[in-house]
C-alpha cells in the first residue's frame, strides 16, 4: 500500500551496505488464479478519495476493471476502502456468478476467493502502475455513489498494462530496515531478491 511504501522506502541513490536494490515488477498469479492489484489515492485540501482495482489472469490479461470517488481522510483510508471494493466485486461479478478461478493478488492482494482465505501483499507502486491510475481516475472522474465497471481496459492504461503484462522492471533502492519489513509484508519483488541472495546447503561448510 501507498501509505506503507511511504514509510518503508527511501530513494533511488546508490546502494550502501545499509541498502537492497530491489527490481520491481507486476508478478502475475499461478494458472488458475485472477490476481487483484488495486490503489487509492486521496487529496489532502478537499478530503476527496479515489479508488482503483483490475482483476487479471496469469497471462496478464484483463478481467475486470473499476474505479470509484469517495470520501476519506487518507491514502490509507482510500486503499482500504479500494481492496473492500475489490473484494465485493470478486464476489458480486466474478465468484458467485459462477466463474471457477481462484484469487491471488495485490495492492498485491492475494486471495483463494473458493476457500474464503485471503491474503494480502504489499506491492511498490513501480509494480501497481495500472490500480494507480485507475485509482486517480476514481479521484478525478468517480461517481461517489457506485463503481465504474470496466469490462475491457480504458486507453489511458493500455501501455502501462503491456508493460506490466510483458514483466518491465524499475529498479529501486530501500533501506534494510525497509527491506527486512517488506519481507514481513510478502512483497514479491523483496522476495525475488532473497530467493537471489539463496545459498544451497551443499555449498555451506559443516564441521
């Protein structure tokens, strides 16, 4: 979430030993799962929100997109509120109407919506580049009264979800201490550098 990343992450300065380069990206969901990536964005001078979400399969393709104004009091409110949307339209258009897919996404949000267990991820904004958009939309253009369904995907996020589709990566350097609570937070693009820094056992010396 924005609010977290805020927190967490520092710039994109040269690495120190206190720092991890980290590569960002949109990871898609297993075969089988729509994956959920949504934002909220919010504006401090009026207290007006937006909120963003798509839902995607493991090739990247659209499934379902939406975007909604609303009153809140911060980004953490609005990304709450967007992951709350999100969910019930996972329920309201996609699960009880029958679709069979299974749920694993972001801010990330991570979710099996056929066992009722969901798990959320943190994911950089560099990897959530289409649930931002859509989420400013929501703040600009949003009716507060019910969602915009997208059924395909709006013009304004067609190269940024190609580039997510196609794995494009933005390299950014966050603190250890950033890192190390990422890490906590199941983000994937922290995960794939602790998987990197991996020592097989064969390789370790014992007495």
């Amino acid at each position: 979430m924005r609010a977290t990343e805020y927190k967490y992450s520092t710039s994109t300065a040269t690495p120190h030993p206190a720092t991890r380069m980290v590569n960002i990206k949109w990871y898609p969901p297993l075969p089988g799962y729509l994956k959920l990536n949504i934002d909220g964005a919010h504006s401090s001078t009026t207290h007006k929100g937006g909120i963003g979400g798509v839902f995607r399969d493991h090739y990247g393709n659209w499934i379902l997109g939406f975007y909604q104004a609303n009153h809140c009091l911060n980004h953490t409110m609005a990304e709450l509120l967007a992951l709350l949307q999100g969910l019930q339209l996972a329920w309201e258009k996609l699960y009880s109407c029958g679709s069979r897919n299974r749920f694993s996404g972001g801010t990330s949000f991570t979710s099996k919506a056929s066992t009722g267990s969901p798990a959320v991820r943190h994911n950089f904004r560099q990897g959530n580049k289409v649930a931002d958009l859509l989420s400013k939309h929501g703040l600009k253009y949003g009716n507060y009264d019910q969602p915009t369904i997208l059924l395909s995907p709006p013009t304004s996020v067609t190269t940024l979800l190609e580039a997510e589709k196609q794995g494009v990566t933005t390299a950014k350097v966050v603190s250890l201490a950033s890192y190390n609570s990422l890490t906590s937070l199941g983000n994937l693009s922290v995960l794939a550098v602790n998987d990197s820094m991996f020592v097989p056992s064969s390789s370790y010396v014992t007495p």
